[in-house]
C-alpha cells in the first residue's frame, strides 16, 4: 500500500519505534508544506492511505480527486472544524480517526509557555551569557501567590490550572458558563466578569477551540485592560485574538510579555512575523503537543488503523457508508 505523510517537518515518523509496522508498505513523507492545492494533489496521486500531523493541512475535495486515494487518518478524540470539513470532503472515502488523542497531548500543550514571568529561562539571557554578559536584564519576578487567569476550562486549561496551583499561584476562570461551573466544581475561582478577568491576572492562558464564535474573541480592549507586569500565553489558536491586538498591545506594554506558540499562518518562515521582532514575546514554532511519546501513541494508532486496512479489516472507520456502499456489487 502507497502510504503518504504530510508535514513531518522534524522528520520524526521515522523514528519512531511504532514505524515498523508499516514496514511492508510503500512509505512518503512529505517534510515540507505547501499550501499549492495542485502540488498536493500531484504528490498524493498514488497514494492509498494518507497521514495527518494535526491541522497541518487541511484535506478538501480537489485533494481527494485521484481514484486510489483513500483513508485520511487524523488523530483526536473531538471532531473539529477542520476535521470536519475534511470529512466532508472524503464522504467518498473512509476516514479514520484514533479513539481518544493521547493524555500526553494536552500535557504537553499545557507545558508550554508557563513561565515565563521569570526570566532565568529567557532566550535574551541565554543570547546574553552567550555573548559575554551576566545578568543582562531586568529581575523578573516569581509565580507564588500571582494571579492564573484561564480563559477556558476544558482538558487542557483544567492541567493548566492545576500546574497553576503546583506553583502557588492562584487560579481564575473565565468562559463558557458550562466550563465555569466545572471549574467551580473543582474548586477555582470564577471572574466576577470579563473586564476582572483580565485587569486581575497576572498571567492569561487561552484554552478555547478556535471555531467562527471565537474567532477574535480576545479584543484590543481585553488586552489593554492586562497590568504592564501581566504575560498572556497562546498555546491554543492565533486566531483566538483579533488580528494584529496582541503586537500592538506589546508595543503598548499592556500586557508587558506574550509567550505564543501558534500563529496564523504556519510554518513561520523566513522570521516573517511582527512578534518576533519583540523582545517582550517569546515564540515558539507550535511546538506545544509536539512531543515524542505522544506521537508514538499517536501513530501507533494511526499505523494500526492503516495495516487492517491493507488487511480488509478497516477498524474506527468514521463514514461507515463508504465502505458498505463500495463493496456492493456493480
């Protein structure tokens, strides 16, 4: 079976222990990403069994044009949008999808970017020692007894909360009434309102799914109501903040920091970006759940599902219909 694998940019899937089960098979991976709809097209003309790193790149219907395209694999428990709109395309095709995305994932996007009130691990400094000088700027300040403000209280932001109170800190919640009251339920702190939420944390962590509703939800305004010590962290979705807010607050100093892990167009090449001409944002290259035991978790799923695909037994098959209708006689 021709296997293809889109956006391995770290050339990782290799190396992962659970490749050999696609040992038999006929393996691409693609490491680098384009957005050209008739490259895609051309680079997976002869493929049968597709891999999806995440959101990398969405799958529409002009990808799915080739007569032996078939099962796109994504990994994730929820359907997202892009997911959905994947499937939509491939309603031709079978779909798999992994039962559940592995623990590790959200751990690990919950790790990112979270603590960064401090500056021992600033890349300034570490440019700094590198060049010669000791201690080169301002003292940064501790997490104990400062402000967590997690706007949204699902998976993700409940392990960002509980890291929040590892450290001492104390944790408030804003978002969906649903998600407000699971976190009362867990014994945080609700904001008496938005404009508290963000004019008292000290630092903000977005956990909310990007989908139309949310896009842009954080607004100039919330942004300048954040105290000049304040750091607000993205690990979620760019597109959560209205679009160029977060750059021309930093420039504004409310708040003084960002740590962004998401932009919104990836790859970032070529240092194209305004935040990363800020010394007060630290980026990072979406790196939040790209993390080696997860993705071994991940594909060994992904593999799986493709090998009893190639064996005739197809398992977590998304659109049953497809193959039910394929195999009936002409």
């Amino acid at each position: 079976m021709n296997i293809a694998i889109l956006d391995d940019y770290q050339d990782t899937i290799r190396t992962l222990a659970c490749f050999s089960k696609v040992a038999g098979h006929q393996v691409t991976i693609w490491r680098d990403h384009t957005k050209d709809v008739d490259v895609l097209a051309e680079r997976l003309r002869d493929t049968e069994a597709l891999a999806l790193i995440r959101e990398r790149t969405p799958i529409r219907g002009p990808l799915l044009r080739a007569p032996r395209q078939a099962p796109p694999h994504q990994p994730g428990r929820r359907i997202s949008a892009h997911r959905r709109r994947c499937l939509h395309a491939a309603r031709r095709h079978p779909v798999r999808e992994p039962d559940a995305r592995p623990a590790l994932l959200r751990h690990g996007r919950a790790d990112v970017g979270h603590d960064h009130r401090r500056r021992a691990p600033h890349p300034q400094e570490m440019a700094a020692l590198r060049g010669g000088r000791w201690q080169a700027y301002p003292i940064g300040t501790g997490l104990r007894g400062k402000t967590l403000g997690i706007y949204g209280y699902g998976r993700i932001g409940a392990v960002v909360a509980g890291y929040g109170k590892a450290f001492g800190m104390d944790v408030v919640v804003w978002g969906r009434p649903t998600t407000m009251e699971k976190a009362r339920a867990d014994g945080h702190t609700l904001a008496k309102s938005r404009e508290a939420f963000f004019s008292g944390s000290d630092v903000v962590s977005l956990h909310v799914r990007l989908v139309p509703e949310t896009r842009g939800m954080v607004t100039a305004a919330d942004l300048a109501l954040m105290k000049p010590s304040a750091v607000m962290v993205n690990t979620s979705r760019a597109g959560l903040i209205a679009p160029g807010a977060l750059e021309a607050a930093l420039r504004a100093g409310r708040p003084g920091m960002a740590a962004v892990d998401v932009f919104e167009e990836e790859p970032v090449l070529g240092g194209a970006h305004p935040l990363l001409a800020l010394d007060n944002a630290v980026c990072v290259p979406h790196l939040g759940y790209v993390e080696r035991d997860a993705l071994e978790q991940m594909f060994t799923t992904i593999f799986n599902q493709m090998v009893a695909y190639a064996a005739g037994k197809p398992i977590n098959v998304m659109n049953p219909d497809v193959l039910r209708q394929a195999s009936r006689p002409a």
